[in-house]
C-alpha cells in the first residue's frame, strides 16, 4: 500500500552504496601492531588511528638515541602503512550528485504519499462522521 516497499527497497539501496564507499562500515578495523629492532620495539596503532602504546626492552635502549629513533620511526610508519593499506578503497566511489538525486526523489515520493494518506484518512473521517 502506498509503495511502502519500493521506498523501503530504494533506501536500502542508497544505504549499500554508501556504506561500501570510502569511510564506510569497516573503514578501520583491528590494532595492528608492528615491531623493528628484531622485535625489541613493538608500536600498537589502534583502531581508532591512535598509537595505543610503544612498547621496548632494555637492549633496545642501549643501541643509543640515534638508532632508537630510526627504529621508532620504522616501527610507526610501518604500522600507519599497514592501516593505509588495510583501509584503502579499492572499489567504485558512489557518485555523491547521484546518491543526493535519488535522495530527493524518494523523498519527493514519500511527500507524495504522505499526502495522498493525509488526503484518504479525511474523506474516511469524513465518511465516518456522516455515518453517525
């Protein structure tokens, strides 16, 4: 009645491709942790983008401050290649102009039924009121 389903459909429609763009569902995903030094440095990137914690034993500390910072640098950046790499979109971006032209039609169409209903619920009423 009323194409409650074909709105219904349409907006699950526009909702898919907007969720399988860039920025969509999953856009980032697991802590990635990374490690330089042989393993004497660990770098936890978080979900969220952050680094979480920076992690190191003592023998890492002794290489002086020079080389720490290399291999901090190496440990940083190969988590944030790591995430680039995981939350890169490889697919068709939607196109935003279309995405927003369908928007508008389904709710020109939605305006539309709302008031052909406004308009059926009176003359019911209407009908109903003279019955009695």
């Amino acid at each position: 009645m009323f194409g409650e389903d074909l709105v219904a459909q349409q907006l699950s429609q526009a909702r898919d491709a907007v969720a399988g763009g860039p920025g969509g569902a999953g856009a980032q995903g697991e802590p990635i942790v990374a490690e330089a030094a042989e393993g004497r440095i660990k770098v936890t990137l978080g979900a969220d983008g952050r680094f979480e914690r920076i992690k190191m034993t003592l023998s890492a500390l002794k290489d002086g401050p020079e080389a720490l910072v290399e291999e901090l640098k190496k440990a940083a950046n190969e988590a944030l290649d790591r995430r680039t790499a995981e939350t890169t979109y490889t697919g068709p971006v939607p196109d935003q102009a279309e995405m927003n032209e369908r928007m508008a039609r389904i709710q020109d169409a939605s305006l539309q039924q709302f008031a052909q209903m406004r308009g059926e619920i009176g003359d019911l009423m209407d009908r109903i009121s003279r019955g009695r």
